[in-house]
C-alpha cells in the first residue's frame, strides 16, 4: 500500500511538472539547420527550462514573418536578412501591421553555398539562366544577388523564381529546372555527389556572414520575457553540447533521428566536430559577431556605407 501510494504522489508529481511547462510555439525551415532545437528537445533542455517547444515546418520567408506577425508563433528560425528588409519596409510582401521584429541570438553562420548545374563553369555562364530563389527581396536571394553582381552579372543578366524553401530548391535543381540556386549545409551534399558544381561559398566571397538567428517581436518578448529567456538558455547549451567533441556521435544519431533518409556520411560532414564554431549564439566572441552583423546590413541593403550597428544585450540591430 505504501508503494503503491508514493507511486501514486510521483505519478502526480510528474503531472505537475509537465503541466506546469510553458508552451513556445517555434517555427523554421525544416532540414539539418534545426539540430539545436533538436538537441535541446531530445536532450531535456526544453523541458529542464519548463517549456513544451513545438516547432513548425514553414515552406517559405513570407509565411514565416507573417506568421509571427499575426502572433500564430511566437519565435522563428531564419536568416538575418528577413529581419532587415521587413524593419525597413522591403521585404517580399506588404505586412498588415508595422513589424517590431529582433534578432535576440544567432544559431550558425557560413555553411552558404551557390551550387549550379554541372555545366555552368563560371558566372558568365549564368546569363540569360533562371536561378531558384526561396523570395526574391529577402534572406539568401540577396546573397545571391551579391555573389553575381561581383562575379560580373546585373540585374537583367538573370532571372530569379521565388520556389520556396532551401530542400525544395535543392530538389528543384537537381531536376533541372533552374541552372542553380543558394543552399545551405547539408543540402548541397546531394547534388554535388551527382555532378552539381558549387560555384562559390559566400564567406569565401563576402566575408563574414550571419545566417539563422533566432527571430520574435518586441511586444511579444515584453510580455514573455522569462520564456525567452529560457528558450534562449536552452538553445544556447545544446549549441555548447553539440561542440564538444565528445558527444559528436549522439549528436549524429539525433540528427538522423529527425532526417533519416539522409546518410550517415552526410550527417558526419555536417554536424559540428569541435573545432571553429559554425553556430553562435550573440555572447560568443561578441565584437566578432557585430562585425558580421554589420556585413549582414551591407548585404541585405545592397548599399555601402550602412553598416553601422549597434550591439546591444541579447539583441542587435542595424542602423541607419
């Protein structure tokens, strides 16, 4: 009877726990750029910090802000640039309200791959060719509009098709559809291994470049301060977790976990193995980070000479 009686007030206690968690409702770009929010869920890092993260799948940028706008999610995942345009009134539609959006932490860099058909050899072999873009006025099309103004190409040399999200450009590619496209870390593994070429990584050509961060809206974070906190804390320890080397083989079995048709190979090249940090949550190696920011501004304005930033805590922000 005893037994059974401290079963029972475990049973109880538990129930507690689970209901006294905190929903979050997060949503981002499904593929292998999402292993933090893994790690943190599979690992108890949500749930230690009380909250029950749900993330959604988006198909594209646009619903992805409009999402947030019209308080459906609380917290998106995407590059930088989305926050940027939106601010600054040139993002890919008009919103219904004024957007408040911030950037309160970063979660990787570089990993941006222009990656184009097996017989496209440089940039002059782009014009008159249709490249795949997620939107055409924000996130990684901008750097791609980047990467061809330097390699030679203007505004009418090309065509850009908004498609949608990065593994459905990368599908779109490999069946010939566009002559190439921007793709992220582990997606461009696939075409590659078929012949697919990659023209030109964007770090190798714009330096330092800030792609997801962890996006919400100001209103949204006053009045929930302590949940982004935790999401933060959690978020920022699996990243911790995933650089120690010693976990590397757990952190691959999470990740095919969550993407299992993807090789076990391909998996290894892209989850991280200890060495220079690919994810960056803002705190780490802050006046590195600003740097990058303030290129980020550069390239989303498209216009030299912005790239003044402030870095404040927890959040940056460009400046006029």
């Amino acid at each position: 009877m005893v037994h059974r009686s401290l079963l029972g007030f475990a049973a109880l206690g538990l129930a507690s726990l689970v209901h006294a968690q905190t929903p979050l409702r997060v949503i981002s770009f499904p593929g292998g750029a999402n292993l933090p929010l893994w790690v943190a869920e599979d690992k108890g890092l949500f749930a230690r910090e009380k909250l029950a993260v749900k993330v959604s799948p988006t198909p594209n940028s646009v619903e992805l802000v409009q999402s947030l706008i019209k308080n459906e999610e609380d917290v998106a995942t995407a590059a930088f640039d989305n926050v940027v345009a939106y601010q600054e009134g040139q993002g890919e539609v008009k919103l219904s309200t004024a957007p408040d959006l911030f950037a309160f932490m970063g979660f990787s860099r570089g990993t941006v791959r222009l990656v184009v058909s097996p017989d496209v050899k440089d940039y002059d072999d782009l014009r008159g060719k249709t490249l795949a873009v997620d939107a055409i006025a924000t996130g990684y099309s901008l750097v791609l509009q980047k990467l061809l103004q330097l390699g030679g190409l203007e505004d009418g040399d090309y065509r850009l098709e908004p498609v949608g999200s990065t593994a459905t450009r990368a599908q779109a590619l490999m069946e010939n559809k566009f002559s190439g496209t921007i793709l992220t870390t582990p997606l461009e593994i696939a075409p590659e291994s078929r012949g697919y070429r990659r023209l030109a990584n964007a770090v190798d050509v714009l330096g330092p470049y800030q792609t997801i961060v962890g996006i919400t809206r100001r209103s949204w974070a006053r009045a929930n301060r302590d949940a982004l906190v935790s999401f933060i804390r959690a978020s920022t320890e699996a990243i911790d977790w995933l650089f120690d080397p010693k976990n590397r083989t757990e952190a691959v079995a999470i990740y095919r976990t969550h993407l299992p048709n993807v090789p076990e190979d391909a998996a290894r090249r892209h989850v991280p193995t200890g060495g220079k940090r690919q994810m960056n949550p803002f705190g780490a190696d802050r006046e590195e980070h600003a740097r990058r920011i303030a290129n980020d501004c550069i390239i989303a304005y498209n216009r030299p000479g912005l790239g003044r930033w402030k870095l404040a805590t927890s959040e940056v922000e460009c400046r006029r």
